[in-house]
C-alpha cells in the first residue's frame, strides 16, 4: 500500500462545475499538505499550502483536510478550461529525523474542464 | 515566494554520457531536494541535498548514479552518470525553507538514446 493515494482520474467536467479532488495517506506523522498543479511540460506550481487540519480558501481554492480520517480535499468552485491539469496532493512530517522536508506525492488526478 | 531556475530546460544525451543540471535559487534557502518524474508518473525523491556535505539518498538512488553538489545555500547540481534509455525522465529541482512551502523549478526534460 502506497502512503498516498490519490484517484489518478481522469476526470472531465464541464466549465462553471465544482471539481472535487482527494488523497488519503497513511502516515500519521504528516502534518503539512500542499496542492500542486502542473501543466504539460511544466514544473509543479504550488496552490495551497496548509498545516495540520482545517479548512483555507484562496479565490475559487478550498483546501480541506481532516487528519482523524488521513483524507485531504481540494476543491475547484467555477472551474474553467484554464484549469485542466494534473493535480498532486503532497505532504510532509514534522520537524526532525531523516524525513524533514521531504515531500511524498500522490499520483496525480488528471482533470479538464471542458467549455 | 522562491523563485527557481533549472537548466537545461531540455536535453536529448547518448547512452553512456553524462548529463549535469543546475538548479539556482533567488534567495537562501535551508533545503534543496531533487525528483524525478517519469513519464505518466508521479514524483519520486532521488535526494536531499545538504549544503557543504555530501547527499542523502533515497532507496534506490544511489551516488555514484546520480552525484549532487550544493556549495552553498542558492544552487545545486544533479549529475545523471552513465546514462541509459531507462533514465529518461524529467528531473525537478525544490527548494524549501524549514516547514514552509516547497517550490519547485520547471524541470529537466532528459531524453536518452
């Protein structure tokens, strides 16, 4: 079993639709979750960062995550065409031991949003 | 925010060869760690690496395969030795202070024939 999970899609919806995406993981040392997106051809461009659980919203972004569960959210109100890319949930332990600062990844979900 | 710049952008390597990347940073910065992501794939962790001493590897990677430099806090080198078709891969570069957010550069894409 991978330490995160993520539903590598695809997934198409329409434009104006409201994308859901999500990880699970296993490692209960994780406290900090990061969303990336990334475009064909282009590095990971980060989009939410959060610590521990809670919810945090930048524009049309909500990032949720809920760590009784292991299970990290992102969504996508209004999505656009512009939006079509791979999203990577990302998450990392606590400060210490040989893993600080390393990031584990999920797969990846691949979305488009069609107009 | 950091702001990283990776080069090349693009490589096309002969097995056999040897392909060294930069990867330069705009400020200092605590941690510099470098992937790979193969075609289709997700992110792997090659190393963490360690200003003014040597890398630490991830299982799998091993040094004389993929040599890295870091002689300060601002720039890193990945060097992919004795190259093969199977190492045929983009290589990203990250930087990231402490806890904080991760930033990555726009990739290496290596192709080799």
């Amino acid at each position: 079993q991978k330490e995160v999970e993520q539903d590598p899609g695809p997934l198409s919806v329409p434009e104006g639709a409201i994308v859901s995406l999500n990880c699970t993981y296993s490692n209960s040392a994780f406290q900090y979750f990061m969303w990336y997106r990334q475009y064909s051809r282009k590095g990971p461009e980060l989009l939410m960062y959060t610590y521990s659980s809670g919810n945090k919203e930048d524009g049309r972004f909500t990032a949720q995550v809920d760590k009784s569960s292991k299970y990290i959210s992102l969504f996508i109100r209004d999505s656009q065409p512009s939006d079509s890319a791979t999203y990577l949930c990302a998450m990392s332990a606590d400060a210490g031991g040989t893993s600080y600062g390393k990031l584990t990844f999920g797969q990846g979900t691949i979305l488009t949003v069609h107009p | 925010s950091a702001v990283i710049s990776q080069k090349p952008s693009r490589d096309i390597c002969q097995r056999g060869t040897s392909l060294t990347i930069q990867c330069q940073v705009d400020s200092q910065v605590t941690m510099m760690f470098w992937y790979r992501q193969q075609p289709g794939q997700s992110l792997t962790l090659i190393a963490t690496a360690n200003q003014g001493s040597e890398a630490t590897y991830e299982s799998g990677f091993v040094i004389d395969k993929f040599p890295i430099s870091r002689p300060n806090l601002t720039f890193s080198t990945l060097t992919v030795s004795n190259m093969s078709p199977e190492d045929s891969s983009i290589y990203l570069c990250s930087a990231r202070q402490g806890n904080t957010e991760a930033f990555f550069g726009q990739g290496t894409r290596l192709t080799v024939v």
